[in-house]
C-alpha cells in the first residue's frame, strides 16, 4: 500500500488487525502498555490524539498531525515495541497483525466527524458491550465528559460539538441504524 504525504494540519486513519484476526490484546495490561506509549509518543512526535479505540482483535486511531514529524510513526513505534512485548510475554513468534499499519488521509470534515463515531461505536457494532461508554479502551468517555483522561482533545470536540451530549446522540443515532442484534436495539432504544 502506498503511504499518503504526511502533512502537517492533516488528520489520518490508522488501523490494522492481528494476523488471521486473532487477538493482539489478552488481557487488560495489554491494553494499558499500547495506552502508556501513545501517550509517550504524541508530544514527542507533535501529534494529538482525536479518537481511537483498542479492541481485541484490532484498533484504530485518528491522528492530528500538529508538526513535520510523520504521523506514521506512531504506530510503527508503537507495535513494534508491543509486538515484542507480547512475543515475550506469551511465547509468541512471528508476525502479530496481518501486515504494515494501514492508513487514510481524511478528506473532508464530514468523514472526520464520521470517523470519530465509527470508532467509538466500533466495540458496540462488534458486540463487546450494548453502549460505547461501556468500553474503557477508547476515548470515549473523555468526549462525553466523563472520564478525565489526557488522550483527546477537548478544543476539538468543542469546536464540532456543542456539548459531550450532542456528541453522544451523534453516535448513539449512527448506532441506532447499523444491523445489530435485537437485544443492543433495545439497549439503545432507552437513550
């Protein structure tokens, strides 16, 4: 796959899965080692964190690219240092995802503002928990105001949304009209 220009100003899409769509994530520490390196890196590589979300089988951030350091990094000096640690931890050899990182520029802010809802609906969508704020490895709970976490951006949210309720409506409406199970309708039918 061909990378994008990484510009300052632009916002990508990364994402990737675990080879053969087995877990890269076991347990909880998993979660937390991939959470402590975004955070080390962003300042070190002038990035801000928009949105992401951890799951057991794959991830995905969206990335504010501040600097002329390439947004591209982070996952690269992320998982490979994850990729060992795991290896390590459970005797595991060879390659961890199905390839290289994969990323999108983001083209307009309509598919920005809808990619921040496709990712934190993304553990409802696959089932994991009936509501996005049931899921402790994203940022969700930041946008909705109720986790003070220091991956996210607040200045952006504020400037898409009125409030942390608006932009939960926004993606409990996106949710509202995926196919999912009968039971997780009825779950969001209450909100």
């Amino acid at each position: 796959m061909t990378r994008p220009p990484y510009l300052p100003g632009q916002y990508y899409h990364f994402y990737n899965r675990g080879a053969h769509q087995v877990s890269i994530f076991k347990e909880p520490e998993n979660y937390l080692f991939v959470l402590r390196k975004i955070k080390h890196y962003l300042p070190a590589l002038e990035l801000s964190m928009i949105a992401y979300c951890l799951m057991p089988n794959h991830y995905h951030f969206l990335i504010l690219q501040d600097g002329e350091q390439r947004a591209g990094l982070l996952p690269q000096r992320i998982f490979n240092s994850y990729t060992k640690a795991y290896n390590k931890r459970y005797g595991h050899s060879g390659t961890l995802f199905e390839g290289n990182y994969r990323v999108k520029p983001v083209e307009s802010d309509t598919h920005l503002l809808h990619l921040c809802r496709y990712i934190h609906g993304n553990p409802v969508k696959d089932g994991l928990v009936a509501n996005p704020a049931d899921w402790p490895y994203s940022n969700y709970l930041e946008w909705i105001g109720q986790r003070d976490g220091t991956l996210y951006d607040p200045e952006f949210m504020r400037q898409h949304f009125n409030s942390p309720a608006d932009y939960r409506a926004f993606v409990i409406d996106n949710l509202h009209g995926r196919k999912l199970p009968d039971e997780l309708k009825q779950y969001l039918d209450d909100y």
